[in-house]
C-alpha cells in the first residue's frame, strides 16, 4: 500500500542504469570502468593456449558421493553462488537412484522448497527453524530445573535462557539431529553461507560444555558425537560451492581453511554458473567466459582436490525434472 501511494515520488526520481561488464569489478580500475561506457567489441582477447583444467560432471561426484550408502552431504559457500540448487540436485539425483534422502537447511531465507518444486519418493524436507527450535529448548530446560528451583533461582534461568546463545544453542541441537540422521541414509544439508554452523562446527566442544552448563544435564547422543561424526572421512562431505569469480573464491577458501581447523576436509568445490565452452558469439560473454580461465586454474591448481563444473543454464533449474538434469551434465 505504501509504494503504490509512493508511485509518483517514485516515478519522480531518476533513474540510472549499470550494464552488464566484462570484467569483474576489483579494484580501483575495476570501480573506474563502471564510470565508463565499454565498447564490447574492443575487449575480446586473443585466442590463447589456456587448457582447461580437469573437472568432474556433478553425476560423477554423486557416484563418489553414493558409494557409502548412507552419510552427511552438505553444501557450502557464499550467498547466491548456488548452494540450494546443488544440494537439491544432489538429493533428487541420489533419490532417484533409490536411496532414502533427507534435504535440510539452516539457512532462514530457506529456498529449499521453492528449488524443488515438488515431491519425489525417497526424498524427505524439512527446515531447522531458529524460532521454533529455540522455543522448544527453552521449554525442555524449564521443564527440567524448575521444579528444583525457588522463585529467585527460576527468574534467573529464564533470564540466562532469554539471551541470543540460547538460540545458538538450540540451532546447534537440532543440527547435531540432522547430522545423526545420516546413520540411516542420506542427509543434504543446504547450509547458511555464515552464521551458527561453521561457528559450531569449530567450537563444538565448547558449545557442549555451555549446553551441560545451562540445561544441568548430559546432552542427547547425537550432540554427544557431532564432532566425532562430522571429522569421520567416511560420514560427512563437504562441498564448497562458488562461482568463477574472485570473491566467491576467496571467500570459499577462507571456509575451506576454518573446515580444516576443525579437522573436517572438504570433499569437493563445484565451481557453478560457468560460461566456459558455452560457444557464445556475444563479444561481451567471450570476454567473461575468458575472465573465468584464471579462476577455474586457481581452484583445480591450488584450493581443490576434486572439482566439478556445471555450466551456466538458459533457466534456472527449479523443479524435480530440472534438477536431475543438472546431474546429467555432459562434460566439455
């Protein structure tokens, strides 16, 4: 209501428009070119004798993947890089060759459902909602101390349990439920870029202390074990999921580097939304596609052990049918 009685300031206002460039914009020449008109038909560099690098097909990973039959898969990485649609791939392609498949997600803008569009045998959903999990816990603990407690000693429970790492707390139990419920199958977690699982993946141990501190009690198993499954080689696999861009890199290997101080390795980078081998004839696209090579290079030479490449979609791939054909990738 209020920007439809806005329309006329709205329409008063000018209005500016940012094209598409061909570079990525870093740095003060980066930032200068956005003040300059480019002449597409200028920047196409030369023919060069850059290979591509050796990636896999998203199928091929999920073979790799699918090989334990059961497990935690979880997908990482900046915002807008693609984390939902891979872990919606990956689920619907492992649902589809019969396992029993649990997709999840952390994250509150949670597009997981909007992503899959549908239902597929096998394959379960749901969401860890901060809210919820956070009114459940605090219920649980009240209902465990209070009836121990004088007046005094109850306010301040519910004061201590008023304060924001009792939610941490809460998202960290239901995480830790999650991650269990790869003992019996698969698990996709599509994970916040930032936020509470990194932060309890590297501080677990710490974290369990502050849950036996608050609750007074030992924790449920799968708390228990968090750290203890998610380092195990053989139960989680972590993708970091990036586009061939410098900061979504950047960005992924710094999470590669916190992983790794927590002693969990990544299973594999998925460099999305890529341009390479796409046979544009657009001046502008030729220039990006060749922007990528360098990206591409650092990821296979320097940050991954295992990489895989999926090409920019005419359409975003929403839906069960979409989604496995991501999975279907044909190489370069």
């Amino acid at each position: 209501t209020a920007l439809e009685q806005a329309d006329d300031f709205i329409a008063s206002q000018p209005t500016f428009v940012v094209p598409l460039q061909s570079i990525n914009i870093l740095g003060v020449a980066g930032l200068r070119k956005l003040l300059e008109k480019e002449d597409s038909a200028q920047t196409i560099l030369p023919p060069s004798d850059w290979q591509a690098p050796a990636m896999l097909r998203l199928g091929e990973m999920i073979d790799a993947l699918e090989k334990n039959g059961r497990g935690v898969i979880m997908t990482m990485g900046k915002g807008g890089v693609g984390k939902t649609t891979v872990a919606a791939a990956i689920a619907v392609s492992l649902a589809k060759r019969g396992h029993a498949v649990h997709l999840s997600t952390t994250d509150p803008a949670a597009h997981v459902a909007q992503t899959l569009d549908g239902q597929l045998p096998g394959l379960t959903l749901s969401r860890i909602d901060p809210a919820a999990e956070t009114a459940s816990y605090t219920a649980t603990v009240m209902a465990e101390q209070s009836a121990q407690l004088d007046e005094a000693a109850r306010a301040l429970l519910e004061e201590d349990l008023r304060s924001p790492c009792t939610e941490e707390i809460a998202v960290f139990r239901a995480f830790a439920r999650e991650v269990a419920q790869g003992e019996k199958g698969f698990v996709v977690l599509d994970t916040a870029p930032t936020g509470h699982t990194l932060l309890l993946l590297d501080a677990s141990e710490a974290y369990q202390r502050e849950l036996e501190r608050q609750s007074g009690s030992s924790q449920p198993e799968e708390v228990l074990h968090l750290l203890e499954r998610l380092r195990d080689p053989n139960y989680p696999s972590m993708i970091l999921v990036a586009v061939p861009e410098a900061t979504p890199i950047h960005e992924a290997a710094a999470l590669q580097e916190d992983l790794r101080r927590a002693q969990i390795e990544p299973f594999a980078w998925v460099m999305n939304q890529s341009l390479l081998g796409c046979g544009t004839c657009d001046p502008l696209l030729m220039r990006r596609e060749q922007a990528e090579h360098r990206y591409l290079t650092e990821v296979a030479e320097v940050h991954a052990k295992r990489v895989v490449w999926l090409p920019w979609q005419a359409q975003e791939p929403v839906g069960v049918a979409a989604l496995a054909e991501l999975s279907l990738s044909k190489n370069l």
